[in-house]
C-alpha cells in the first residue's frame, strides 16, 4: 500500500462502521494488525458521560477485583474515558459522592492511585521505564510467556486484545505471569499491554508493571491457582489443563535486585514545573486550540475556555508511526474526535504537530508527560492552561504509594 500523505484529513464519520473505515483510509501505517472497534467501548464524551451515570459505586469494594464471569464484576470500566480527559478525576471523585462509605473510599483511593500514577510519571518521565527501586531478575528468553491453552490467560489476553480493556486483577494476573513466574523482561510486557489498551497510559501502565513484578517495592506479586478459584470461580473447571494446572503452587522467583533510586522519587527540586502553571499563561490571543490525546473532553481547560475557536487534533505520524498501537485505539481517539466535532469544529491532521500548528496561535491544556513538553516547545503556544489536577503535585517522595499520601496532609 503507497504511503498516506500527511495533511489535513476529511471529517470523522459517526457511525462505528464508518469509523473504522476512516482509520484504515487514513491511518495506515500508523497502526499494527488488523483494522477494528473496540465491541466494548465507543469514544467521546457522549459515551463517557453516559458510563459516568451508569456506574454505581454500591458494592464497589467486594467486587471490584471480580474477573469472570463478567456479571460479578465491579470494576467501573471509566478509564479508557479518564485517560483521555473526557472524564477529570476530580468530576469522577465528586460523582461517587453520597455513595457508601466503605465504597466511595475504595474507589477514590483507586482513583488517588491514578493521580499517584501521573505525579510519578510528570517527575521522572522516560526514567520510568527503568526499575526504580528493585530491578526484577530476567530469567527467560521467551518472548511468549502467556499460554492460551490455560483458561485464565486466554480469557484476559482476549479481552486485552479484543475489547482493549482489562479488570485490574486480570493485569496483575498476565504481568505476573509474564514476569514473575516466567523470568521474562517487564517492559516487554508492558509495551503488550500498552499496545491494546485503551486505557493505555505510561503513567498508570508502568506504575502498574513495576509495583507488580516488584520494580517499585522489591516484593513482587505472585500469581497461581488459588487467584483464579477466588475471583473466577468456575473458570478452572472449564480449563483443559485443570487436572495438571501449570500455576497450582505459588512461583518462587529470583527476588529482585536492589537498584540506587533515582534522586527524584525522594524529592523533586521543581515541583512546580513538573504540576505546570496554576493558573491560565497567556501571550497573545489564540486563533484555535490544540487538543491532545488526554485532554478530549469538553470540560477540558483550555476547550471550554475556547468554545467559539476551532479545535486543532493531529494524528502524530513520526510518534504512531513508531509505536505501531493496535488500530482499536486510534479507532477510540477517532470517534472521540467525531462526537466533538457534532458540537464544534474540529480539524483533523495527520503530520507532526510543530508542522501542523507552525503559524498559528493555539491555546492548550498543559498535560504532565514528557511527550507534551518536548512538542510544546516546537509550538508558539498563545494559552496555556492548567492541568485539572485531584491533588497537586509537591515536592515530597514518591518512591511509593503509601509515601505519596503522606505527602498529601491525609
């Protein structure tokens, strides 16, 4: 197939099916595999607003960790909506609120674990790709440690492949297994994960990798059987190696190798420019704003400072060219663009941002990865807006969860 220009492309169509097609016109070479939505999930905040009123916080700390059958589950399935900004996590914080206590607690601890997530990721950046306190001992050259003929790995790694989403104990599941029992390299697996997901951040994919195999603790998290049973119960008798279950006693891995942590876990020297501004930094007056891909939805700062302006989206070519997703993610960036495009303009490009931007005077929300400052400072920003954080960053450690919280004041 000849390569696909850069450029302004036509408008996204609505319908799923057009959609698709679109992405497959459009995006070739940006993406791996075969072109297809997500069953599951639809892009936009028509469909973002719609989970946020559907989701019921009652029972959410029993069932949470559910995995199969899908009817136990508890799990929200918000964050494919709360990585790309369609949802904030202070509106998702405010919306459990009056829920049970026990419940509402649970929850918003989790999402205090994706802020967590961010403030590591905006402080140390790429540097989160390395093991930060612990370095898991690789063991195996497999580069497939996920066997499909056990029950448990096939129905995660299907709905990580299909549906591009995935309950949190089915991650911790495959990462475990991946790395923990079979020795193989954690980042490997995370660019799996990171792949498929539509949730898929660096933030909370790596955070989560590294907590899993131990990188972030040095206490790796074992995965076998006795999981299985508890949160599928029923799975493992469906499972054609349920008599000689490959994971029926506890992995006994290498413990992972001490690492010297990275001075910024500790403390961060910059705190405010790794939160961004506090308020609105403004040169000169925009003529559009520029949208990213985590910052889609229409509360969005520097987006609903601007209704009247159009806005500006642009299909990285030299970043997707490289990453080679899965086509279902640029599928879900694709009708996201499309449902805010029924309530503005929007412009759709495919190029590198500084091209597409040179010349013109965007406003844009500041987001915490390093990916947007290195763009950013190609682009004559007229408007920066800030990020709408759930807690700010500071200075204090990182180094884990339970640290960061301290650092909060409660």
């Amino acid at each position: 197939m000849p390569a696909v220009p850069s450029g302004r492309l036509p408008r996204v169509p609505t319908s799923p099916e057009a959609v698709t097609a679109w992405v497959a016109d459009h995006l070739a070479g940006l993406f791996s595999g075969p072109v297809g939505a997500s069953p599951r999930f639809r892009g936009g905040q028509t469909a973002a607003d719609a989970a946020l009123a559907g989701f019921d916080v009652d029972g959410y700390a029993a069932a949470r960790n559910e995995v199969w059958p899908r009817a136990r589950r508890g799990a929200s399935a918000l964050s494919p909506y709360i990585r790309h900004g369609l949802l904030a996590l202070p509106q998702v914080w405010d919306a459990v609120g009056g829920g049970p206590s026990r419940d509402v607690a649970k929850f918003r601890d989790e999402l205090l674990w994706q802020e967590y997530a961010r403030h590591l990721y905006a402080r140390v950046g790429r540097r989160l790709a390395t093991a930060l306190r612990a370095a898991p001992v690789a063991a195996s050259g497999r580069t497939e440690p996920w066997d499909r003929s056990m029950a448990c790995l096939d129905l995660a790694v299907d709905e990580l492949e299909t549906d591009g989403w995935l309950v949190n104990q089915a991650r911790m599941w495959l990462a475990s297994h991946w790395s923990v029992r079979n020795g193989a390299p954690w980042r490997t697996g995370e660019d799996r994960f990171f792949a498929h997901l539509l949730d898929g951040s660096r933030a909370a994919n790596r955070v989560g990798w590294q907590w899993t195999v131990g990188a972030l603790t040095g206490r790796p998290y074992g995965f076998s059987r006795a999981q299985v049973e508890t949160r599928a119960p029923g799975l493992c008798a469906r499972c054609p190696r349920r008599s000689a279950c490959p994971i029926e006693t506890w992995p006994d891995p290498p413990s992972p190798l001490a690492v010297a942590p990275d001075p910024l876990v500790r403390r961060d020297p910059d705190p405010a420019a790794t939160a961004g501004p506090k308020e609105v930094v403004a040169r000169t007056a925009p003529d559009c704003v520029w949208a990213t891909a985590e910052s889609l939805g229409d509360d969005d700062p520097a987006l609903a400072a601007h209704p009247d302006l159009p806005v500006v989206f642009v299909f990285d070519e030299p970043l997707l060219a490289g990453l080679q997703l899965s086509a279902k993610r640029l599928v879900f960036l694709a009708e996201c663009l499309a449902d805010l495009d029924s309530r503005r303009e929007v412009e759709v490009h495919r190029g590198d941002p500084a091209a597409v931007l040179a010349g013109r005077r965007p406003a844009v929300t500041f987001a915490p990865v390093p990916g947007f400052r290195r763009r950013a400072s190609d682009i004559a920003v007229a408007a920066l807006h800030p990020w709408p954080w759930l807690r700010r960053p500071n200075g204090g450690s990182v180094a884990s969860f339970s640290a960061w919280r301290k650092t909060l004041g409660g």
